[in-house]
C-alpha cells in the first residue's frame, strides 16, 4: 500500500469489518448504509453521497461528478459490489482525483469472497 496512511488504514479497517459481517452478494446500496454506520463506530468523520464540482482550466464546469463518501475531509471513497474488479471502477476513482484535486482516494468492492481495495495517490 505504499507509505503508511493512519486514516486509509482506519477506513479499510471498517470496510474489513463491514465486509466480515456480510460477505459478498449483496447490492452495493447495503454496503453503502452498513459501512456508514461502520464509519460512525470507529468515529471515522465522513459525508455521504458527495457532489464534486469539476474544475477545467480554473472554471467550474456546470457539471458534478458523486462520489460515494469523503472521508476525514480528504479521502474519496468509491464502494463497489462487483464479482470483478473493472478497469472502469478504477478510472472513476482517477477522474474524480483528477477533477477535483483530492490527492488520496480508495476503490472498495465488497462483490468479491475477500474485499479489494486499492489506493489511489495523485
């Protein structure tokens, strides 16, 4: 995972957890509320279902992406419930750094027997 980050640490630590208690095959939407709650537990500050506004050339496009949570005001956080990890999980994640200049970022797919996570640095 590169450089030790305490709160990328803490946040897939809930995800584990999360993931733990459910398994896999359940809709993404469920992992949504149960890691929310997760978050609450492990005072992980977080906001929910978060809309970015999108940067290009200093102007701000009418445009948003939404992001499923930020964490600790700089961690976007992508959760997915797929059998597979997709190269398109992965660009969402990298077009949301990129457009927003968030720095760190972190995909979760719950989808799988063992959760996947990756991290992302800009």
């Amino acid at each position: 995972m590169g450089e030790r980050d305490p709160d990328t640490y803490a946040i897939i630590g809930a995800a584990m957890e999360v993931h733990r208690e459910l398994g896999c095959g359940f809709l993404e939407a469920v992992y949504h509320d149960a890691i929310a709650i997760e978050f609450e537990t492990k005072q992980i500050p977080f906001k929910h279902e978060v809309l970015l506004p999108i940067q290009y050339k200093g102007h701000q496009l009418p445009t948003f992406y939404r992001c499923d949570f930020i964490c600790f005001n700089r961690v976007i956080v992508e959760l997915k419930a797929e059998s597979k990890s997709t190269g398109k999980s992965e660009s969402q994640v990298i077009n949301y750094l990129k457009a927003t200049g968030y720095q760190v970022g972190l995909l979760l797919n719950f989808g799988t027997p063992s959760l996947e996570y990756k991290r992302f640095v800009l």
